[in-house]
C-alpha cells in the first residue's frame, strides 16, 4: 500500500515537501515514481527514482524545480517541490507502476494559488 502526503495550499513561487509511506511490499527492491493528476486531465509522470537511489529522471515540466530522493530504511519516499506554479495544481500520487490506475483517497492535494 502507498500513501501519499504533505500537500497543501501555497503560492505561486512557493514549495513544499510531499511524502509517502510504502507497505507491503519490500519498498528497497522496487524504483518509485510520482504521478499527478490535474482536475480534468489525465494522470501526468513526472519523476522517478531507482530502487537504490542512485538515478533519477524528470518530466520536462518538473526538471530543475522538483527533487525525488528516498529512505528505504523507512519505506519513504519524498518529493520536494520548489519554485511551484500554479500549473503544479492537482492531486499528487507515488507509485510502483507508472501506468497502474490511480487509487482515490491515496493522494495529496497541491494546490498553488495566489
């Protein structure tokens, strides 16, 4: 199981720190992802991070501003967000699998507005 938080209301040029708790799986062997989810559009990429920590990839809209880093000896993983926009509004959710549905109730809702 996968639950994400930390999100909030912030302004524009604002940041904050999401987290996520993983359970029932061995978190250690398995790359993390984020996903998001704007209101109206379909879910988005936008960072993942190998199972050891040592690579890590960006969406181009995220690329320089947001920083997925993680603690296996937690079951943590974490995304900070800097610089945020207000086209950085939705629900942000972490995942195994990129490509598996979005479960509600499991994500975080950001929302950068002034």
């Amino acid at each position: 199981q996968l639950q994400a938080s930390g999100g909030g209301l912030v302004q524009p040029g604002g940041s904050l720190r999401l987290s996520c708790a993983a359970s029932g799986f061995t978190f250690g062997r398995y790359d993390m992802n984020w996903i998001r989810q704007a209101p109206g559009k379909g879910p988005e990429w936008i960072s993942v991070i190998s199972s050891g920590g040592e690579d890590k990839y960006y969406a181009d809209s995220v690329k320089g501003r947001f920083t997925i880093s993680r603690d296996n000896a937690k079951n943590m993983l974490y995304l900070q967000m800097n610089s945020l926009k207000p086209v950085d509004t939705a629900v942000y959710y972490c995942a195994k699998d990129p490509d598996a549905p979005l479960l509600p109730g499991q994500g975080t809702q950001v929302t950068v507005s002034s």
